[in-house]
C-alpha cells in the first residue's frame, strides 16, 4: 500500500478535522447527459481519518487518512472480485469546498485538474440515495440450464469499441456492414456486425427502452445488415448503467430482450459494470442466467456474451448460466504487451472451451495502427490456436490490404473454426520463446511465438507435441506446403510467429 507523504507549507487557511468530517458530493453530467453524483464520507479523529468514496457503480473504502492544518492526503482501496488496487490522493479544505489532485500522476501525461467537492452535511454515516436501492428479489438456487445451440464454432465478426466508442452511429453501422462484403471479410466468416455502448436511449412510460438520436431506427438497420448477409450485435449490462453511463437492463431484462427480438438482434454483449452496485458476488451467475433465459424465451436465437473480465473462475459456470463466450481478461490494447499479455495468459483454460461455450480473450486489435503487421499476425494466429471468437475491432473501411489479409487469412482461421473445438496450449517455453499445440478434427496445429525483440531460430520436434512425422506440413502464413522430417525449423521474426498445419493421411 503506498501512503502519500508530502511537505506541509504554512497556508493562509488553517482548517481542523471538524470541517472534514462529514458529506462531501461531487455532481456531474455524462456523456448521455444524465446527473451522476460521487459521495465521500470522511469520518476523522485527531489528525487522521477514514471513509468512503460511493458511486453509482461502486464504492471505496479511504484509508490512511491524514490532516495538516488545511491539507489532506489519503489512499482509497477498491477491492472487486479479482481487482485489488490502491490509489493515493491529496488535497485541499478550503471552508465548504475540498479540491483532489492525485498524488502521483503518471509521467509524462497531461496535468490533472482538481475534482472540486462541496460539503452538504455534518452526517458521517453513507445512506444510499432511493435510486440506487436493490429492488430485485431473491434468486431460486443456481441450476444449469440447457445450452442454446448456437456458437458451435467461435463467433467471428466486428464490434464498434476499440476503434469507434462513443462516436459510433446508424450510419457508421451500415458503412462498415458495406465494408464487410466489399472487403471479403463476410465472405471469410465474419457475420456479426456488434453495436457496443453509448447506442442507448431512454425508457418510455411503460418502460420499454429506445435508442438514442445516433440510432432512430434499430429495426430498420437490422433489416438493412440482415440484407447484406450478417446479423447484428447489441451492448447492455445487468446493472442500472451501462460503463459509459447509459440505460442497463436491471429490472427490464425480459422486456428489454423481447425489444432486441422484435428489432431482430442476433447477438448481446452484457457487461457487468455498475451491477456491483446491485448484485453481491454470489448473484453474477444467476443475474446472467436471469437474462439468458429471457432471451431464450423470446423464440429468437441471440448469442451470448458474458463480459464481465473473467471474475469468479467464470468458466466453471459460464456455460451453465447460458453463455456462449466470456471474457477471461480486462480490456485489451491495441499494443504488444496488452495484446502479448492477455493471449499467451490464455494458458490453461482449454478445458472449459468447447463448441457453444468459448473462452474470450477480448477482441482483436488488428489494424489499429498500434502494432506492426508482425505483431499483428501474431496477434490473428495466438487468438486462433485458442479458438478465441474472432471480432474485430478496426475500421474495416479503411483497411490497409495488408491487414485485410491478415484477418481474411482462410488457412489461419480453419485452424479458429475448427469443428472440434478444441482451445490450444504452451507445450514448450524457453524465455521468450514459445511453442503451442492445438488439435485439430484432422490433424495438428502448431505455432512457433517469438515474444522476444530479436529474430530467433526455433525447432519444434514433432515428438515433443505428441505427433507422429506428419504426411504433410503447411505453412499457414507463406502459404506453402514445407518439407520437415522428425522436426521443423524455422527464423521466427521478432514478435513474430510461424503457424504450421499438421495432416496425417
């Protein structure tokens, strides 16, 4: 835990630990223009104090609170499922108002600007307000329910976030579903064209949930990428917000999935976010169950994504919640050690992969700009060995052919697509250095990952895999079959890979 220390300069203002005690609120407006409040408690003895930081979607504990005259500085402790972290804190009392720097702001970054609190009242006791108060019921003991029949093979298409996040609309949609057939992407298995947050609206009287001004007609757009040969994706939480801010389903999951019915929607993304703010930790499962049975019980078939970072071993009962994939990971970058980081962890998890129920490693960063198409063919050929869906997140009107042909790769994603579902794993590490196996229903797959920044010349014996001297060796990015006897060799690029096709006739 790290405690802010800093240099107490004589100040003008000269403040006690009676005017930090007690409530402190911080409003704001966001991006979907709705009020959204952050409370700090402060309870103090002496010089020192601690409290509570709540919004919305969470809460913080203080810690090791200290005063010195008008100046304060404090560290607060998020602890949420899998995610412990501190951060540290300084600030300023100046009568009813108290402004907060972070203590120690990242190098090289923009300086930050002081968040401004105002005290309205003396009460140090947190009482949330009535909107945020749980009003779900129980739920009956957690029971499996039956698979929905739908993934068997790892989900392939696009999602708006990396590239487009707030900014993405009705007509940008229809752009990329263009771009999708023009490019040859569709063609390539790429069907799912997914909408990501900030498309919400508001609910009407009778609680039904429209989209906002970016989207004036859902079903229309339905109809016109239904028409190009794809289906299209959707974003909500189980919380009362979404993470940008926006309408969540809590409450409204049967309506809001007959909504996504009607409009003819193929595929949610429900991410857990603010539903901490609702849901104890034991409720995960069966608040996501909660909307794949709604879902289910519209008649339509939906793919379901659960995105909720890969908290709780969600693995273990992914697929009896009624998922079809689930993230294993926080959020990706479009760079190498994001990217490096979160595939090459994939390790160990093959087991609770299989056809309707995949791991999700996050989606692909492939032609961001951000890596080099090295990196990024390691990035395609690591997500394919773990039979991770393949969705992209790039701006597919503006690809480069280079990159087109990196996510159009057919040879690559046969070995993703492969019917026997199985995900791939580490058989060999040395340094940087790594050597990976995926069966196949016809064969192997065998990938060659340099993560070091030099070339370097690997061997993979085909024993050590567990294989017998194959009838045929295909090279999947040259495209070429290669000769090998007992073993294959190869100079793998710096970040780079080489992915071999393993038949036994």
């Amino acid at each position: 835990m790290q405690i802010f220390a800093f240099c107490l300069v004589l100040a003008t203002a000269v403040s006690s630990a009676a005017d930090l005690a007690g409530t402190w609120k911080l409003e704001q407006t966001g991006r979907n223009g709705q009020r959204r409040v952050t409370t700090y408690v402060f309870k103090t003895g002496g010089e020192t104090f601690t409290g509570l930081v709540a919004t919305p979607t969470e809460q913080r504990e203080i810690l090791h609170g200290v005063i010195r005259g008008n100046q304060i500085a404090f560290d607060t402790h998020f602890e949420f499922y899998e995610a412990n972290r501190i951060d540290s804190y300084k600030g300023e009392i100046n009568g009813e108002q108290l402004s907060i720097l972070p203590a120690n702001p990242p190098q090289g970054g923009r300086a930050a600007t002081p968040i401004v609190l105002r005290k309205t009242s003396n009460e140090t006791v947190y009482t949330p307000p009535p909107e945020l108060a749980r009003t779900h019921k129980p739920f009956p003991p957690f029971q499996p329910i039956a698979p929905n029949g739908l993934a068997q093979t790892p989900p392939m298409g696009w999602n708006s976030w990396n590239k487009f996040a707030g900014r993405i609309d009705d007509a940008t949609v229809r752009a990329i579903a263009d771009a999708m057939v023009s490019s040859g992407m569709r063609d390539a298995g790429y069907v799912y064209v997914n909408i990501d947050d900030t498309w919400e609206g508001a609910r009407d009287s009778r609680g039904s949930l429209h989209p906002n001004s970016k989207f004036p007609d859902m079903k229309a757009l339905a109809d016109y990428v239904h028409s190009k040969g794809l289906k299209l994706g959707i974003y909500s939480s189980p919380g009362r917000t979404t993470c940008a801010g926006f309408e969540g389903s809590y409450g409204h999951e049967e309506q809001d999935a007959k909504t996504w019915a009607e409009w003819g929607i193929d595929y949610l993304k429900y991410d857990w976010c603010s539903a901490s703010a609702v849901y104890h930790r034991d409720e995960m499962a069966p608040a996501y169950q909660k909307m794949a049975r709604a879902l289910l019980a519209t008649g339509r078939p939906i793919v379901l994504s659960l995105c909720q970072y890969g908290w709780l071993d969600v693995g273990t009962w992914g697929a009896a919640a009624g998922g079809n994939l689930w993230r294993t990971t926080g959020d990706i970058r479009d760079a190498w050690d994001s990217m490096s980081r979160i595939g090459f962890d994939q390790d160990g998890r093959e087991k609770v992969a299989g056809p309707g129920h995949w791991n999700d490693p996050d989606m692909l960063e492939i032609g961001n700009g951000a890596m080099t198409d090295a990196e990024y063919r390691t990035h395609f050929s690591l997500w394919s060995m773990l039979a991770a869906p393949l969705i992209a997140g790039n701006d597919v009107r503006a690809a480069t052919p280079g990159i087109r042909e990196i996510l159009t790769n057919r040879e690559v994603i046969a070995i993703d697509q492969d019917k026997l579902g199985a995900q791939g794993f580490r058989v060999r590490r040395d340094g940087a250095l790594e050597v990976w196996k995926k069966p196949l229903s016809d064969g192997v797959a065998v990938g060659l990952f340099n993560r070091g920044a030099q070339a370097a010349w690997m061997t993979v014996k085909w024993a050590e895999i567990g294989a017998a001297a194959p009838s045929k060796v295909r090279d999947l990015w040259g495209h070429e079959d290669v000769s090998a006897g007992a073993e294959f060799a190869a100079d793998v690029p710096a970040h780079g890979v080489a992915l071999l096709r393993l038949r036994h006739d």
